[in-house]
C-alpha cells in the first residue's frame, strides 16, 4: 500500500484500540451505550489479534486453492471468502479470511496461528510461482458496524459504493489508502478496512468523528458469542475438525474445489456419516470464574465450556462448547465449578442487519 498520511492522532482515538478480549466477557465489560450505538448507529475499532499475509506472483491463486477448505479459485477479484488451513490429518490450523485483489492474495487470520501458517507457506508454495509475506505489522484493520456504517463511511472516504457483504472496493482518497470490504458475519455487519498501520488509528478516529461510537474488544467478542461463532484457542483447538465447529455450514468448506491440505477427512465426514462432536450453545446458571471449564453429562465428560458472556437481550449467561452429538439439546449438564448448564440451540442473536447494499457473506 502507498504510505499513510502523516496527520498526528488526537487523544481521542486512544480508546479505538485495546488488547484482543478473552472467550470469557465479565459482565459489565460492554456497556449499554456500545450495545446501543451497534444496534442504532454505528461504532468504528481498530480490530486486534490478527495476523495477515500477502501473497504476490502468478501462480497464487492455484497455489493457495491447494491449501485451504475454500474455493479461492472460483471467487472473483474483489472479493472475500472464509475458510481453513487445516493439517494433513483434516485438524484445523486456523480459521482465515482471504480476500483476493486484481495483484494479490491477503490472507488474515488470528495471530495465534502465525507462526503455523507461516511455516506452512513456506513449506507448501513454491516462489517460483508464489510469494507469502508477512505484513501484519506493516498493515492493520478498522472495523465499522451497524446500520449506519455506510453513511459514516462515505462522510469519510467519500461517495464510494459501498460493497455487498463478501464484496471489496479499493479506495484511494479519504484519509488514507484502503481496502473497504463488506461484512455480514460474526454477529457483526458493516465494513472492514485494510490500511497502513500507521494510519489505523487516524481512520479510526475519523470515523468516530463522523457519527461512529468508539468499541471494545469485549464487543466484538461478545457478538461472536452470540452469533455462535467459534474461536481458535477456544471452541477450536489442535484436534478440532471442521465439521465439529460448523465451518461448513458457515460456508467455509467447498465440497466441489478438489484437492487441499486435509481434504480427505472433512470428505469422508460429509459423504459418509457426521462428526461425532458439535457446537453447541449453553445457558449459564451463574457468570463461570474462569474458562474452559470441564462439564460432565451423568458422571461421563462432556466436553468444556469454552466462551461466555452475559446476553442482555435474554437477561441470562451465554456460552459454548464442543459437545458429543449424543447429547441434545435442552439437557442439563454439570460444570466443573458445580454451576449447571443447559444445551440450546446456536446462534443467540444473527448478525445485525447488513448495510445498504449489503447482503450475507
């Protein structure tokens, strides 16, 4: 990307940027104010805990299709899909975001996973035909949400149309250069903008400036939640399958690309029967001390709670695990910490709706 602006940051931009937030979301750590800008208005975050690769040359697009459960090759440019790095057995890596530009590949993921993903590429693409550098501390990304997002977008970067969810748009004036894609996913629907690092925090506060309400981290983790989003550290770890956290039915995973990394397990899964584990959602009988908790159906295990927080909507305690697909819905199981829970069906709340424009991902 061209070099950022060199306007300086106010003091006001200051809150846009904050630690990634854990699984668990003690209450009180989202304010009403923020539930109310999101559901109302619009609210801007410089997004943590992500990690992003680029991948330049002419073979990137069939290279990468190799590695991962989406279809790369058959998105068009200007757009984004979601999928995983998996590892030859079909356990998931890491959950990733690829969006595919006219001159390149950017591939973004949870920073926990960098130094695996890296390996990987390093590993796996020839360069020859492709290069994969890491540009996580070169670029960044703002996230804009609610149903205001667009017009807080344009006050900004000007009359841009604004993409449908899964779309990309190129944006060369305004504060500075970015990368506008639209979003419809992980509780959350509005805009996600790649920009230089350096820039990240001006854009934020820009944004803020035009109508947007600054957001916590805790936000963004607790839509997740109620979206029924699964996390890598958290609901997905280094012996999750795709089918086990829903990638598939979130659109991750294409039966029909051909080959990748890890393919034969989530096909024999698919065609041939179900995974024995599924995610599951869980009302709480009280905030949990600590995460992952162990849970027990009947003396037996029953896998681990693994994210929480408190769902105001239906004034109760929210979480999930991976449980055994034996156990359904509406059964109560023991929690580690002696609390009770009791299996429902995901998600809590959908995404808000998408922006003008906008569609599902």
């Amino acid at each position: 990307m061209p070099p950022p602006n060199s306007h300086r940051c106010s003091g006001r931009c200051r809150s846009l940027r904050e630690p990634d937030a854990g699984p668990l979301v003690p209450r009180g750590a989202v304010t009403a104010d923020e539930r109310a800008a999101l559901a109302t208005r619009a609210v801007a975050i410089v997004r943590p805990g992500l990690a992003r690769f680029r991948l330049t040359g002419g073979g990137r697009v069939d290279c990468l299709q190799g590695l991962v459960t989406c279809d790369v090759a058959g998105a068009a440019d200007d757009s984004q899909v979601f999928g995983a790095l998996l590892t030859v057995k079909g356990m998931i890596v890491a959950p990733l975001w690829i969006t595919r530009l006219a001159d390149a590949l950017i591939v973004e993921a949870p920073a926990t996973a960098a130094a695996q993903i890296a390996a990987t590429f390093q590993r796996s693409l020839p360069p020859r035909l492709c290069r994969a550098d890491d540009v996580t501390d070169a670029d960044a990304s703002v996230g804009l949400y609610g149903p205001a997002a667009d017009r807080v977008l344009a006050a900004v970067a000007g009359p841009i149309p604004a993409p449908a969810a899964g779309r990309c748009a190129v944006v060369t004036d305004g504060p500075a250069p970015m990368v506008v894609t639209g979003v419809a996913a992980r509780g959350l629907a509005g805009f996600e903008c790649a920009v230089p690092a350096g820039a990240a925090r001006n854009l934020a506060a820009a944004l803020v400036g035009a109508g947007a309400a600054p957001a916590s981290a805790a936000l963004l983790e607790e839509r997740r939640i109620l979206a029924g989003f699964p996390r890598l550290g958290a609901e997905i770890d280094e012996r999750t399958l795709p089918q086990e956290v829903g990638l598939d039915e979130l659109g991750g995973v294409s039966f029909t690309k051909g080959c990748y990394l890890g393919q034969e397990t989530v096909a024999r899964i698919h065609f041939r029967g179900h995974a024995n584990r599924r995610l599951a959602g869980l009302t709480l009988e009280r905030e949990p001390a600590v995460l992952p908790l162990e849970m027990r159906d009947a003396g037996r295990a029953a896998g681990r709670l693994s994210s929480a927080c408190w769902w105001d909507a239906g004034a109760t305690w929210a979480g999930m695990a991976v449980v055994p697909r034996t156990i359904e819905n509406g059964r109560s199981v023991e929690l580690a910490d002696g609390a009770a829970a009791t299996l429902r069906q995901l998600p809590w709340e959908g995404p808000a709706p998408a922006p003008a424009g906008g569609g599902a991902p």
